[in-house]
C-alpha cells in the first residue's frame, strides 16, 4: 500500500465518512415517512402524487456513462483510487496514457447537389446581452457551416436542438474574443463525443495562427489538425508594401453544393496588402500530418517590397462570399422529340449539360435547344466592417465591383446579382453615409443588420434558463433577483431601425431590416426565396412563466410567502400545526439557530455579495452555464473566481448591459483555480472588455491569478489581442509564499537601504531540507517542504514575483480584504483552492469585529488542505459534481459528492455552505439527502447572497425542492450529455 502522510491519516480518523478503508455507504433519494414532517413534507403533500421511477434515459445515461469511465480508468491500479480515496494519476496528470488515443476524424458527407432546402439563418448569440458576435448558419440537407463562434455558441445550441455534430464548418470574419470565444470549448466538447470524437474544418485569417498556438495549451493538437488560415502571413510582424493591390477573393470551398470565397479587409492605415497566390493551395491535413500545425493558404512576405506600415494581429477581418450553383431550367420533352430524340438516356444526359446526337435526324441537339433558361443561383454576402478604417478600404476593393449594379439599378454585363447580405459591422460603422451608399450599389438585395443589435433585448436568447430565472425570482427574489434584461429601462439606446445616416441625405433604395433571432433567410427552393421569420421566439413575459408556475405547482404561492416572512420577523419562532391525520409538523432544528458567528454582527449589505454566474461542470448547458463565482465588494470593488465561457454574458444577464460594464471595470482580481477549460475560456473576453472600457483612463493592469499553464494560454493569446493584464502563480500566493515575502519584508526592513537581501537567512526559515534543494514540490510528493514556491533554486528572490505580490496586497487592501490564499487541492495537477479573509472593523462604539472568511474549493476530492483552508469560514462554495450514489465515479474524476462536501464544511466548522459545479445529468437541481443540508443550500445560475442574508440561506432549500419536484429528470440532448461525460 502506498504511504499514507500523518496529516491524512489524521484527517480520515476525524472524518470518517470518507475514509478510504471504508465503502461510503449511499443514501437514499427519498427518506422515509416520519410522524414528525417538515415544512416542505406539508406543502408536498398539499397536491400528493406518486413519485415517478427513475427515467429509463437516465439510468441509460448513467450507466454508460460508468462504463466509459471503467473503461478509461482501467490501467489504473486499483490502490491508487481506492486506498487513498482519489485518483492519484489523475491528479498528477498521468492518466493520459489509460485513455484511448482519439484520432478526430472529419464525417464524410455524401453531397445532394441539388438541395432541397437551403438558408441563412440568424444564431442571436449575445443579442440580448451584447457580449458577443452573433453566429450565422448557412444551411443545406447535407452541410453545415457556421460564421463566427463566440462565447455562448455551445450552448445556444443546446437551446435550440442544433446538432453540433453536423457542423461541417467554421469561419471567423475576425480573430478575437468576440467572434472566436466559443471556439475551444466547442472544439472540446466534439472531441469528446462518440468513441473515436470529432473535429471540424475551422477557417479565418492568418492571425487565428495566434490563437491555434494559444489554443494548444490546453486542447489536444488533433482536435486543431482541421485549422486553416489564409491571407497575408504575419510572421515577424512583417510591413505591407506600398504597391501591391488587394487580392481577388480566395476560393476556400468549391463543390457542387456551394462556392465560398473570402475577400480580405485591412483597415486603411495600411499602403497596401501582401500578396497571395492567385489560385491558393489547400494544404489537407493528411499532407501535414497529425502534428497539428496549422494549415496556412498565403505567399510569405517578400523582403525586397518596399515596406509601410505593420500589421498587427486582429486588425484583419473578412467579407465571406457564398455563391449557390445556377439553377438550371426546367426540360422540355416536346422540344426533345422534335429535334428528333427518343425518351431515353439522352434526356438525361442533356439535364446534365451534355449534347447529344439526335436519333431521327443528322443534328447535334444542345442543352439550350431543349431546356428552359437557367436561373443565377443565390448569393451570400457576410460582411465585418469593424471600424471606420477597415471602411475606406472596402469601398476601394476592386473584386467587388463585379456584384455593383450600375447607376440606373441594373447590374452591368456579366454582373453578378446578390441576393442577401448579413452586415457584423457595428451600428457606429453601418450608421455613417459612406457605408450606406456603399449598401446601395448592390440594388435590390436584402439587408440583413446583425452587428450588435439590440432588437432581442425583451426576448431572452436562452428562454429555459431565463424560465427558471423567472421562477426563482418568483419564490425568492432576495437570492435570485430578477435578470438585468427585463430592465429595460436601464438602457439607453435607439431601435435599430432608427438607424440614420451620420452626415448628409442618404436615398433609401436598399431593403434592411435588423436581425432577429432564428430569423431565416431561404435560397431554395427557389419559389420561397426571401426572409423567413416563423422561427423567431415570441415575446417571454415573467408574468405569463408565473401564470404557468401556478398552475402547474398550486402550493408554490403559499411557499413563496413563507420564504419572505424570512426577512420580515423579528425573531424566529416555532410554529406547530395540525394536518388531516393530526401529524405534528414542526419547523427544522436549524431554522431557530440564532447563533450568529461574530464576523456577521452588525454587518452592512454593501459589505458583500456572492453572485453564482456558472453553477455546471464540463460545458454550458440549457440551465447552467459553467464555473464562475461573482465577488461583490460594492464600493471597494469586486473579485472573479474562475471565469469559465458566458462569464461575461452571465454578468450581463444578471446586471443589464451598462451594469456588467460597471462590474467588469471594477474588477480588482481574477483568481483561476485550474487550466480546464470550463474554468478559464472565458476570462479572454472579460480581459479585453475590461481593456476597451478603460481605455484613455488611467488605471493599473489587472492581476490574474493561476496555475501556471494558464500564464503559457496568456501570453500565447497576448500575441493576438491586448490583454492589459499581469500574472501570478497560484504557487507565489499559498501561505508559505506569503510568509516568505514578509520576512523578505521584514528582512528589507532591517536592512541599510540598497544592501542585498539575505538569501541564506531566508532559505533557513522558510525551509526544511538544505539551503539549494529543487523547490519543485506537489501535493503528493513524499517529504515534501513547505518553502516559498517563488523563490529560484540558488536562493535568490525573484523580484518579479516580489513586486507582483506587493501589488495583490495593495489590491487586497483597497478592497477591503486581508489576504488571498491558495492551497492545493486534489483534482489535476496544479489545481487550488483559495481563501479570501476580510479586514477586520470597527463598530460605532468601538468594538473590533473579525472579518469574514471565504472558502471556494475549485475542482477536487475532499482532502487535508480543504479541510484546514475552512475552519471556521463564514461561507465554504465548495463542487458537489456528482450525487451520492456515484462515489466510484466522483473518485476516479476526482470530484466530490454532494454529502461529501457539506461534511468538509461541517469537520471544518463552516457556518455556510454553498454546492455548485453540478453534473450536467442533474439539469435543473441535483439529488441530495435534506437530512444532512443544515447549514447548506445548493446553487443556481444567479444566485446572489448577500453577507447579511446568509442566516436565511439553508431555510430556503426545502423550498427550492418544491419548485423543483416535478422536474428532477434529465431532458438534455444525448449531444451535451455524451459529450459531456467525456470531458469531465
């Protein structure tokens, strides 16, 4: 048996439940009857219903999903899960090798040329939200390609039953957090589906280079083999010469069913562009290999051009030209017999395009003599102008010139008519006279505005999730306030189609409208060819989702009076009453605690709220967006822990637009607790908000705070887009770091000015082994010591990080806040926990109140340093990914089950505990036993408790449970789930 340490084996002897030499025992769903009920038993029994089997499709699911990981953890010995209660190889990221290498193949479609079905259609992502670039489907029977992925992609999805399995595609018209957010954890959730995963062709400017090579720190290089760039290379930063012209657009798919081409767009500080081939190459992967470089369709720079100005990552973006085939005219079997033909293969041949000889006469008969005239196939424009220098050169692009009409609004000779164009640009550039005009020279095509609209503000994009938002707010506005996009009054814009020139009268030829979303635009069939809005969602009401609550759940009105007599009595009290069959109910025990701990005496509500944005584990889904945890400090600021994708749009939903604008520029720390990626992959688009809103303000450069690889993520992504950010190791900021940079401090102090810190002195008190020895430690490393992580191995101090944590301890104290500790956890390699601790306070007669303590535990087993990070925390947010019943599964992913986390906080002391990070099986609220939930309430997407609420919190969960009770079954699709099993 491996060596257990001292400090676990104290920890298992106190914590017995889950010792490792014992088999957790599994705790039924339902608890049996008693003749003393609860207060949820007497509202559940007011309408009494039998309690349903459990779903066929879940106990399908569940049992797969066990399968799948047996399988995966196989090569795993079994004392290393099971004696030690984790997955040790797991945790120490070699488990790599126990599962199945994944090739990533693209599906093989077989192409229906002549396509029934063919549109455009309007995926709204961010429409409500502003947080991100809409996506646009272009749609065949057996096609799909999707135009720009930002954050929200997944799970809008998910929303609105679009298979991700069919995505053929992906174009970005810019490379940047707005339109490409989304795209790692997509990337991520196709690779993990089905036995042998997925991957998709994924197609931009040659800056995606940038965000492939950032991309590789934490997604697989196969599921990045199918990336493929084009356009000037940008290599050295290379200049642009002055004489070269833009090129013709680059032919990037050609087949039967559809012609896409893309057409470069430089803003015009710029003398000119680089050139490309004229007939660009493809280069396959299988000609590359499975290395996962990216394929790259340009001619380097030339050295002997003479230069202008640079190009700067991310100032490219591009005009997508889709061009349908002809549609071919309608055969004419009279014509064929006159010329002589017989019914036969001949009529075939002619439909194709073939002549053929005639069978009574001495004449070649011709396709034309035969079949009616061909009609133009429809053409696609999508077009991202970002700003008012990328416009100047759009209106010089000469490849253009053959889709203009001319000035009497018929198109030239040989002109081609396009049917539909879907303007990204924003309303600043689409507003101006040049950009309309420039609209007008395409005569009687639809326009399409989709570039930040705002026209589905009253219209939530993710409807479930706002139905359950509606419903909560219903039973308990006090931790689920109503969602910031039904106030509209906090925003202060014009209806889109008030959009009017900015200089100068601008004649109004064009057909526009703003997009909606699933609005529809249909190419075929050709007799339907024009907009379609039969999918676009209807106006959602909170008033009419509560209608449905009631009379769905009748004793939910009853229920939510009693949660708001919560905040309305002076002091608690019990209550007794008598049912039919003369039960005695009485209150919980825990709803008379009144033993307040001393950090809660006279708190003020500006003191503190925990804002719960993302509440699942693995990827978005319909009910819960993934990990992100809101610290609002009010006036003193505010912290981010952990910033999985939609962070940014969760922030907006909860606080409206220019709300979450206001939170993102007071955000004085992100704090990451590991690299996966529903942990991470959206704190590029908080970072570059954050970037855009302070710009010409003077402010400080944000501290982020990680496990090292995220530094590699960074600084690769740095290269594309300014992140205006600092880094920190999680390491340089445990406790042992801490106390190394106060006796640096310290030492400093003592010290003349100028004189070098004293290294030997320092190795001494923050070490146990000889001055010199490797400080690379882990948490399982055997006789490992607890020694400054940030201090290099020949004992100098690294004065980089010296000046890093002299900042955070600024930060921490402009916020209010004493300290900010890291801890190991055990999950993945370098994987924390963290510990935020409050400055104590002065009441008004003088009397010194503690500060509260927070307690946010990542991604882990329930280990030793969880334990000791909690005692005595006012509130411990601590995952709960899996039910009871899977204690197997918890150990061998290395997550926590839900009893096994509220008995952390209960052996720490904890006075709070909060649940989230839930499976996706559990879409709604997860299973738990009530009977061991005293101190604890599980979480939901925009649950906001305040400090001075947090008496009230365990009282609500029985409620909770009523609103649920219909609903505790699995209803996502087979897509997110298996997909989602994977990853995790």
């Amino acid at each position: 048996m491996p060596q257990v340490t001292n400090l676990r084996l104290l920890f298992y002897s106190s914590f017995p439940l889950l010792s490792p030499f014992k088999p957790s025992l599994s705790l039924s769903v339902v608890s049996k009857p008693k003749r003393h009920h609860s207060l949820f038993t007497v509202l559940s029994l007011k309408r009494h219903r039998k309690v349903p089997p459990q779903s066929p499709n879940l106990a399908r699911r569940n049992n797969s999903t066990l399968r799948e990981s047996k399988g995966r953890d196989k090569g795993v010995p079994m004392e290393e899960t099971t004696n030690v209660g984790f997955n040790k190889r797991r945790a120490e990221g070699r488990d790599k090798s126990d599962r199945p290498l994944k090739t990533l193949q693209l599906k093989v479609r077989t192409l229906n040329p002549a396509n029934t079905i063919s549109y455009v259609q309007i995926l709204g992502t961010g429409m409500d939200t502003q947080d991100t670039s809409p996506s646009v489907l272009l749609f065949f029977d057996k096609q799909r390609f999707i135009f720009n992925a930002g954050e929200g992609l997944q799970r809008f999805c998910t929303e609105h039953k679009i298979k991700l399995s069919k995505i053929d595609h992906i174009f970005l018209s810019r490379v940047c957090s707005e339109t490409a957010g989304g795209l790692p954890g997509l990337l991520l959730t196709l690779a993990g589906m089905g036995e042998e995963g997925m991957s998709v062709n994924v197609w931009g400017p040659s800056d995606m280079k940038y965000l492939v090579d950032a991309m590789r720190s934490f997604i697989p290089n196969a599921a990045m083999v199918h990336t493929r760039s084009f356009g000037p290379t940008l290599s050295n930063v290379a200049a642009i010469p002055e004489s070269s012209k833009f090129p013709d657009p680059i032919v990037l798919i050609d087949d039967e069913v559809v012609k896409i081409s893309a057409i470069i767009l430089q803003p015009s500080c710029f003398e000119g562009s680089q050139h490309v081939n004229e007939e660009p190459i493809m280069q396959n992967a299988s000609e590359k290999g499975l290395d996962g470089r990216i394929d790259h369709v340009s001619k380097p720079h030339s050295p002997n051009r003479k230069s202008g100005s640079a190009i700067k990552p991310g100032d490219m973006s591009v005009i997508y030209v889709c061009e349908l085939p002809e549609i071919k005219g309608k055969f004419d079997p009279a014509k064929a017999m006159a010329l002589g033909l017989k019914p036969g293969p001949k009529y075939r041949e002619l439909q194709l395009g073939n002549s053929v000889k005639s069978d009574r006469q001495k004449i070649m008969v011709h396709p034309s003599d035969v079949m009616g005239p061909s009609v133009p196939g429809p053409i696609v424009f999508l077009v991202d102008c970002p700003t008012e220098s990328h416009l100047e050169k759009l209106l010089s692009i000469q490849s253009l010139s053959s889709y203009y009409a001319d000035h009497s609004g018929n198109p030239p000779d040989g002109a081609k008519t396009v049917t539909c164009i879907i303007h990204l640009s924003p309303a600043s550039v689409i507003s101006s006279s040049n950009y309309q005009r420039w609209m007008e020279r395409f005569n009687s095509a639809q326009h399409i505005l989709a570039g930040h609209e705002m026209r589905n503000v009253e219209i939530p994009i993710l409807k479930s999730s706002a139905r359950i938002a509606a419903r909560l707010n219903y039973l308990c506005p006090q931790f689920f306030p109503a969602p910031g996009f039904w106030s509209l009054q906090q925003l202060n814009y014009s209806a889109p189609d008030s959009i009017t020139p900015s200089e100068g009268p601008v004649s109004k030829l064009c057909e526009r409208i703003s997009a909606e979303n699933l609005l529809k635009f249909t190419l075929r069939p050709y007799a339907h060819l024009g907009l379609d809005r039969a999918c676009i969602p209807c106006t959602m009401a909170p008033s009419k989702i509560i209608e449905e609550l009631l009379l769905e759940i009748p004793e939910i009105e009853d229920a939510a009076q009693h949660v708001s007599q919560f905040w309305h009595r002076s002091s608690e009290t019990v209550e007794t009453t008598l049912m039919q069959d003369n039960d005695v109910v009485v209150e919980e025990p825990w709803l008379n605690e009144n033993n307040l701990p001393s950090c809660l005496e006279n708190i003020r509500r500006d003191d503190l709220e925990i804002v719960l944005l993302g509440t699942g584990s693995s990827q978005p889904s319909k009910y819960r967006n993934v990990s992100s945890v809101y610290i609002n400090l009010f006036s003193k600021g505010s912290l981010l822990l952990d910033c999985g994708e939609g962070t940014l749009g969760q922030l907006k939903r909860r606080y409206g637009v220019e709300g979450a604008d206001n939170a993102v520029r007071g955000l004085r720390c992100i704090w990451i607790s590991h690299i996966h990626a529903d942990h991470h992959t959206g704190l590029a688009r908080i970072l570059a908000l954050r970037r855009n809103l302070l710009e010409g303000v003077p402010h400080e450069p944000i501290l982020v705070v990680g496990p090292r690889q995220l530094k590699k993520y960074l600084d690769a992504y740095q290269r594309l887009e300014d992140l205006n950010m600092q880094f920190l190791d999680c390491k340089h900021t445990t406790e042992s770091s801490w106390d190394s940079f106060e006796g640096i401090t310290e030492s400093k102090d003592r010290s003349s000015p100028g004189s070098p810190i004293n290294a030997e002195y320092m190795n001494k008190k923050n070490s146990d082994g000889p001055v010199g020895q490797s400080t690379d430690c882990t948490l399982f490393a055997r006789g490992s010591r607890m020694q400054s992580y940030w201090k290099r191995p020949d004992g100098q101090v690294d004065n980089t990080v010296a000046l890093l944590l002299k900042s955070l301890k600024k930060v921490l104290s402009e916020a209010g806040l004493e300290v900010l500790i890291s801890f190991n956890v055990v999950h993945c390699p370098q994987a924390f926990g963290v510990m935020l601790k409050a400055a104590e306070r002065i009441n008004g007669v003088g009397k010194v109140i503690p500060g509260w303590k927070i307690v946010y535990s990542g991604d882990t087993r329930p280990c030793p340093e969880l334990i000791e990070a909690s005692r005595g925390a006012t509130v411990l947010i601590h995952e709960a990914t899996f039910e009871d019943g899977m204690h197997e599964e918890a150990v061998a992913r290395n997550h926590s089950t839900t009893k096994e986390a509220v008995e952390v906080g209960n052996s720490a002391g904890v006075y709070r505990i909060i649940l989230t990070h839930f499976s996706q099986r559990y879409p709604k609220i997860p299973i738990f036993d009530e009977t061991h939930m005293h101190k604890t309430c599980i979480a939901f997407d925009m649950m906001s408790v305040n400090i001075a609420d947090l008496p009230v919190l365990p009282k609500v969960l029985p409620y909770l449970k009523l609103l649920f009770k219909n609903e505790m079954i699995v209803d996502e699709s087979d897509d997110v789930l298996d997909a989602a099993t994977a990853a995790s």
